[in-house]
C-alpha cells in the first residue's frame, strides 16, 4: 500500500535533484528532462553558470507552483580561486585583465582575508550577470563592450570555510544567502590582497536543507534510466515538513479544489491543532498560520493559511494542485 502511495505522489508532484555537469546552462538541464520525460512544464531552483556543477533542484509539472516557495533558500558551495590574476567575468571564462605577483603573500594571509568577509555584505554584481539594467541584463550590455553601471546588492556569508591553500590556489566552502556570487566574491578577495583573483571552479553542495550533493542524480545516470519509478523523486511533502498538516476529507479536498474556503474541524489535524513551534510559519500580517492540506492517500491538495472566524477555523487555500 505505501509503494503504491509513493508512486501516486511521484507521478502527481514531480521534484527531482539533478547533479549539474560542467558546460551545461541551467536551462540545458530543464530542456533535457522536458525531453526524458515529456514534460512541458518544467523549471528550476538557483541558476548555475555553465562553469558550475553541481546541486541543482528540478521540478516538473505542476510542482512548478512550489519554487516561489524555496527562491529564499541558502546555497552552500565548494570554490577555487586563483590568486594573481584578475578577469572581466571573474571567473575562468574570461579574459585576464590583471596579473600580479604573490610576493611573499601565505596562507595564513589569505585565510585572514577570506573571514573578513563573513556576515552581512554589500557586493558588487559581475558585469558580465544576468542582473537587470533598465530591462536589459547586464552580460548583454558587457559583450557590446559597453560599460555596466556598478550594482550592488545585499549578502550573507553565514560560513567561510578555507579548506586548502595550495598558492596561487585556495579552495573555500560557503555557505550563503540567496543571490550571492561567488565570482565576485573571489574578486573581492584579490582586491582585498591586492593580487587579484578569479574563479577557477564552483560546486554547489546543497540548496536549502532538502537538495544536497548525496540526494543528487547525475544526468549519465538519468539518461540510462528507463523507468520514472526507481529516480530518486522527492516528496512534496518532505520539503514542505516545516508546515502544518490538515487531513481532509473527500468534501473537503473537492471544495478546496474549486478555490473554496473550508471549515477545519479538529478530526481533520494530524496532531491535536494547530502546532505553534518553533519552525511554525505565522503570517503577522494577517495573524494566519501557514498550512498544507493532504488528502487520504498523503497526496499534496493545496497550501495556504489557517484563519480564525467566530471562534471557528477556516482554511484559505491560495495554490492548489489539481
């Protein structure tokens, strides 16, 4: 019974870890499993460069409706910079604008400098970015070798890591906010040395705490895979764990399905009520309780907020998966 549940679920809400290969884009990766699996919706979470590898989260279908929900996620990543030369991508791919001597510059010097920048930061978007100038994204502007007005933006670097000094190598894991460049981060470090730096390498290991290196597929092994059912698919539900779970019933799930609010009775939680801990996600705005609603068989209906009226409680769906 709960093989054939989990199969149910898969086929309904298609979410899978792809293992990005070198000198793919990340839309290479979307075409090829529109292709495998004949899916006309299909995106992802967290652009990687062609350079990068790595995690990268795909979903199909109608799971396309939960990415909106995971674009705030953290990204840790494995990187290799290259001290004395500084390129116009910041990164391997480009061409060397500066080179300098190390010196007697030493790894203790270098791990110095790559802790500074732990913490909030404001940093300085590549020219060569997808970034947005007027309507227009920058890359598109540096390869007509105009110039790209400096824009910066706000980052966290919860963890530097330097792993290995091998100079002019450095290898650092980082652990991230959303929307972080790790080029550019390696080209503050050269500036920070005076050396200059660029990226020679990028791995990302996880995306959030759901999609990490170990739950990923590599795309070689997707394409000798003959049968959906023996991927690693990933359950809606547990990415969505952090949430509360209300069972509903037949009625219910249909009149969620028209868009209906439904009264939520206490037979219908998984546990006694609403459970305010820690990791509960209250919307201040409307003093709402954030909440996913199952039917029988453990298939994801609908996400949405649970509200108080009168003493009693309504569920308010707002995406729903039909």
């Amino acid at each position: 019974m709960l093989f054939d549940i989990r199969i149910k679920i898969k086929n309904y809400l298609r979410i899978i870890n792809i293992n990005k290969i070198q000198g793919w884009t990340s839309f290479d990766v979307v075409r090829f499993i529109k292709r495998k699996f004949n899916e006309k919706k299909v995106g992802h979470l967290g652009t990687l460069d062609p350079m990068a590898t790595g995690v990268l989260p795909v979903f199909l279908g109608q799971a396309t409706r939960l990415i909106p929900l995971f674009n705030d996620v953290d990204k840790t990543y494995r990187a290799v910079c290259k001290l004395g030369e500084s390129t116009d991508t910041f990164d391997a791919e480009g061409r060397v604008t500066e080179r300098h001597n190390l010196g007697n510059l030493n790894p203790e010097q270098v791990t110095k400098a790559v802790h500074t920048f732990l913490g909030p930061q404001k940093q300085q978007n590549p020219a060569f970015s997808a970034s947005k100038i007027n309507g227009i994204p920058a890359y598109k502007l540096a390869r007509q070798g105009l110039k790209v007005p400096a824009k910066t933006r706000s980052v966290i670097f919860h963890e530097l890591d330097v792993e290995a000094v091998d100079l002019p190598f450095v290898q650092i894991r980082i652990h991230c906010s959303k929307g972080t460049y790790i080029r550019a981060l390696a080209n503050d470090l050269g500036q920070k040395l005076k050396v200059g730096a660029h990226l020679t390498s990028l791995d990302r290991l996880a995306c959030g705490k759901w999609f990490k290196s170990e739950n990923s597929i590599s795309i070689e092994k997707l394409q000798e895979t003959v049968t959906e059912n023996n991927l690693p698919w990933i359950s809606p539900l547990e990415l969505l764990d952090h949430l509360n779970t209300i069972v509903g019933s037949a009625e219910m799930v249909v009149s969620i399905k028209q868009g209906r609010r439904v009264e939520v009775l206490q037979q219908n939680w998984t546990e006694s009520g609403v459970k305010m801990t820690e990791n509960c996600v209250i919307e201040s705005e409307t003093n709402s309780v954030k909440t996913k609603v199952v039917d029988s068989c453990q298939n994801l209906v609908a996400i949405g907020h649970i509200m108080w009226e009168n003493e009693a409680s309504y569920f308010h769906p707002i995406r729903v998966f039909v």
